[in-house]
C-alpha cells in the first residue's frame, strides 16, 4: 500500500545542501525548489535557515558557494557572502569568514 501524501508524510518540494566537516568549511552545494513552488519566498527561507545553522557553531571558519552572477545580491544579502574575484564571468564564487576563521578576509 502507498501512503498518500499528507500532514504525517508531507511530500518533499526543495531541499539546501551543505557538504562541511561542521568545524572549518562548509559548501553549499544545491539550492532547489520544485518549479509549482517557486516564487513564494521558500528558497530565501531555506538560506536563512543555512545561516542559522552557518551562525550556531562557534569555531566556524568558511563558507563557500558557487552561483550564476545574477544570485550574487540574493547570496550577499542573506548570507553576508563575498564574491572571490575570479577574474571570469558567467558564474561566481562567494566566501563568508566563520568566528573561527583565522584569516583576515
């Protein structure tokens, strides 16, 4: 038998996916959300979540991202990214100091 999806087994519409070792990096690696839902503000609240979970640990030291130059305001807004100066265009890649971080940038 199938279980139909409901308020016990809600179906999945998007995910963000961290690749991190929870202490010096972390990589962001997918944001999604199923095209019926988009436009509803549910992709800026999964990066705030990731910003909260990026902020809950102290000893943090960077987070890094890849995106199409057009997210770069999005990224820079809601995850206090920086763009990493590459030199190319086309895509960007962004990095955000953790509390841990012992590097000046």
């Amino acid at each position: 038998m199938t279980q139909q999806p409901g308020r016990s087994h809600p179906p999945q519409i998007g995910l963000a996916r961290l690749i991190t070792d929870h202490v010096s990096f972390a990589y962001l690696t997918d944001v999604y959300i199923l095209a019926p839902y988009q436009g509803r503000g549910l992709g800026k609240f999964l990066i705030k979540c990731v910003d909260e979970v990026l902020d809950s640990w102290p000893q943090f030291r960077r987070a890094l991202l890849m995106a199409d130059s057009k997210e770069k305001r999005f990224y820079e807004q809601i995850l206090r990214m920086r763009e990493f100066v590459q030199g190319e265009h086309g895509f960007t890649m962004m990095t955000r100091k953790g509390e841990g971080s012992v590097i000046p940038v």
